[in-house]
C-alpha cells in the first residue's frame, strides 16, 4: 500500500479570528493530532457554530494540543471531552491553569446569558478535560510514534502561550497559536524558528501595524498623573489574562520609582484576582528583567502597598467610598459587562475622572460607543452622560503587529515551502499572506475553513 500522505484540515480560525481547530493526521503512523479546540467568539459568543458537533469524530482524535489559555482556543475543549475525546492534552502549567480559571468563567457566562438554554458542556466536563491534561515545559520534546516528534517553543503571547513544532528526521511544521507583542514588560520575547518547512500562524494584526508600542508606559503614566491631578478616578477595563497582569506590573514599577502620585489602585476582578495569582506561581515563566526585579524585591511581583484585590462583592461596592483619587483595573476588557460597569456608570459623568481604554474595543460594545465618542450611554438601563476624559493606548496589543509577523517569518524564509495563514479576519489574512509572498518570495495562503493540505512531513 503507497504510503499515507501528512495532512492539515482547518476546522475553525480561518477567515476569522476565534475558534482554532487545526487537525494534524499523520500520514505515517495514523495519529490524528488537533491543535486547540476554541470557542467561537462573535457579536453573539454562543451561537450554533460553538454547540454543532464537531465535523470530525472525537473518538478518533489521539492528542490535542493547546497553545494558550484564551478562550478561542480552549473553549471547546470540555465540549470535545463530552463528545467522546479520551486522549492526552497537551500544554504548558500556566495554560492548564488559567484555562481551568476561564473555562468555569466562560461556563458561568453561559448561563447567565442563556437562561432557558442547557450550557454545551458542564462543570463536569471541565474536570474530566483537567484530568486528562498533561504539562510540559518550553523547549521539551514530546516523542510520539514513528519518530514523530513535538516541541514547545514560546510564543509570548500571554504566560505559558507555546508554539508547537511537528518534526520528523529534519522536516519541521510549526503552529503559531497567538505570537506576542515582543518586546513585552512581562514575558520572554518570541522564539525564533529557523529551519521550519510548513507554518500555520495567525493574522490578528495581519493588515495594520500598532501605533504607540514605543509610547505606551509614557501614554499610561501621563493617564495617572492628570487623572491624579485633577482629583478623579482613573478607570482601566482591562481582559483579565496577561493585559490586567501587564497594566498592574507597570503600575508597580511607576510606584516603586516614585514616578506616579501615590493613590490607592483596586484590581476589581476575581478573574483577574485568580489569574493574577497563577502569574506569581509561575513567575519562571517570565522574562529576566522581571525575574531579577523579583529576585531585588523579595517576591514582590504584584505586591505592593497601595493594591487592593476585592474579591467580593461587597469589597467590591466599597471602593465608591474610598476617596475619588483612585484606580481601578476591572473586567470586562470591552465593558460588554463585569463590575467595570459600576464604576462606569459612577465615573463616566465626573469630569475629573478618565476612562482609560488599553484594549482593542470590539464594533458594538459599549467601549466601542464610548471610544467614538458618544456624550451619553446606557449602562443597566441607566442613561448616562459621558464627561469624563477617554484616553486609548494602542500600543498594549498582546498580538504582534503586520511588521512584526512578517519579520517573524522573515528569519525563517530559506527554509519554508509553504505558510497558512489563519486566526484572523479574511482581509487581514490575504493581506498578510500577499506581503509574504511579494516580499519574502515564500508560498502562503490564506486558509480556508474545511481545506486540506498535504504536507511533506
Ligand atoms: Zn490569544
């Protein structure tokens, strides 16, 4: 019998940036091999697309392994585990970590948001999916059957994000997941990956570059100290992975070199609060500069006297009596719901106080309407007039920017035959992979859902 060729079918995050779902057969050994399974995540977060079943057999599926922790590309796991997956997850410790903390989030979301609706998976199914879930660390190697060999490369994207590479004998096929914004205040920069054949990478950025990376610390402490000032209160919606932990790590840097007015700053978000405490477990994953600023200040990192964590809700409902002069970090990172409201809604009228957006602002959510400039809004029900300062930093993007994702592929272009170009919207995809063919000489294509491609692996 001719032997079976490698194969990779794109199964979610093509053509859009949620839902990664890529499935590795390998042609020598019969192993099916999927890298991440992730929530769908549009204007409507749990729509059919998410409950459908899967377009391929669960059962027959041998590994699956996640890159990272955000939702569109955890999101679905519980729901493969429920429909008959029973094989081995793969990922780093802090992955399998905060994806406990976000799929019990995500679960909850659920059912607040759909009522009348069963959740596609239970609590239950989170933990079977746990228990199955092994950890690896950066730069192991997973040998697999017929010398089928994995690596974990970092990607720094959030704590614990991974590369993964596919090798056999001297052939490399590498997926991305998410890459970070390198350099990052907290995490070790992107890997290189020379010497890779086939690449499946993302395109969040794919067709626009980020305007204020090298201004951003300046841009935020320019926030406090007016906002400060003036006597306001400075609020700051931020995702609670990676950019609430990034946002606190440079406030504490500015308190310890005394560049910031001292003011009390609240980290109001148990997600946060949890996700936080996952980053100071695994302070090894973070890069040199704050290792040895850990190591100066005896185990400091996310301490200091002016943070607040509050927990709950009462706590929570205390900080409108604490003096104006404040910050506050809460969720959600678009204000599409999460305790940022209250504050929201008490701040927004209060000339003093700024609205400080680090994130991108999806079309239709509230943060968005603010960002645009609206002078009213409703926030639970509420008609609320807008006098407050709003301030964006675009420069705290966790995905690297065109520039960046090209240069990325730039060092390994010698090498490559070909680059699939997923995990963004389809313009930013043909854009990106248009520029890596005319610039770098490389094939690329942007992916398409349900495509297969053969790969010489
Ligand atoms: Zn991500």
């Amino acid at each position: 019998m001719a032997e079976q060729k490698s194969t990779i079918t794109f199964y979610g995050g093509v053509g859009e940036v949620t839902g990664a779902n890529f499935l590795f057969k390998d042609g020598l050994s019969g192993l099916a091999i999927l890298v991440d399974c992730g929530l769908f995540q549009g204007v409507k977060a749990f729509d059919d697309k998410n409950t459908d079943p899967f377009a391929y057999d669960p059962k027959s599926i041998d590994y699956l392994f996640v890159t990272h922790a955000h939702l569109d590309h955890i999101g679905r796991i519980p729901k493969l585990v429920k429909d008959g997956f029973a094989g081995v997850i793969y990922s780093t410790a802090p992955t399998k970590e905060i994806a406990e903390i976000a799929l019990l989030d995500g679960l909850n979301l659920f059912k607040k948001e759909n009522a009348d609706k069963e959740p596609f998976f239970n609590k239950a199914d989170i933990e079977k999916a746990m228990n199955i879930w092994k950890t690896a660390e950066y730069h192991e190697t997973i040998n697999l059957k017929e010398g089928l060999r994995i690596t974990l490369k970092d990607a720094g994207h959030i704590i614990g994000s991974t590369m993964f590479e596919f090798a056999r004998g001297e052939k490399r096929l590498v997926f991305t997941g998410d890459l970070g914004n390198s350099p990052s205040p907290l995490l070790f920069d992107t890997e290189s990956i020379k010497g890779t054949n086939y690449l499946v990478m993302e395109s969040v950025y794919g067709d626009r570059n980020h305007e204020d990376r090298a201004e951003r610390r300046n841009l935020l402490e320019d926030a406090i100290e007016d906002t400060m000032r003036a006597g306001g209160t400075l609020m700051i919606p931020a995702f609670s992975i990676e950019r609430t932990q990034e946002i606190l790590f440079e406030i504490e840097s500015m308190v310890e070199q005394s560049r910031i007015p001292l003011a009390p700053v609240f980290l109001d978000s148990p997600m946060g609060i949890g996700v936080t405490a996952v980053y100071k477990k695994y302070a090894r994953f973070l890069n040199e500069k704050v290792q040895k600023q850990i190591e100066e200040g005896g185990d400091s990192l996310f301490r200091f006297a002016q943070l607040h964590e509050t927990l709950s809700t009462d706590e929570s409902k205390a900080i409108y009596q604490a003096n104006p002069k404040k910050i506050i970090i809460a969720g959600s990172g678009m204000s599409t719901g999460g305790r940022i409201l209250h504050h929201e809604k008490n701040y927004l009228p209060d000339p003093a106080s700024t609205l400080l957006l680090v994130g991108y602002q999806q079309a239709g959510s509230l943060g968005r309407m603010i960002q645009d400039g609206a002078r009213s809004v409703k926030i639970m029900r509420e008609e609320i007039i807008v006098r407050s300062q709003v301030r964006i930093i675009h420069g705290y993007s966790a995905h690297k920017d065109s520039d960046h994702l090209l240069q990325f592929v730039d060092e390994t272009k010698d090498t490559l035959k070909k680059v699939f170009v997923a995990m963004g919207e389809t313009k930013s995809a043909m854009f990106l992979s248009q520029r890596i063919r005319d610039y770098l000489g490389v094939e690329a294509e942007a992916s398409e859902l349900g495509e297969v491609a053969e790969i010489d692996l």
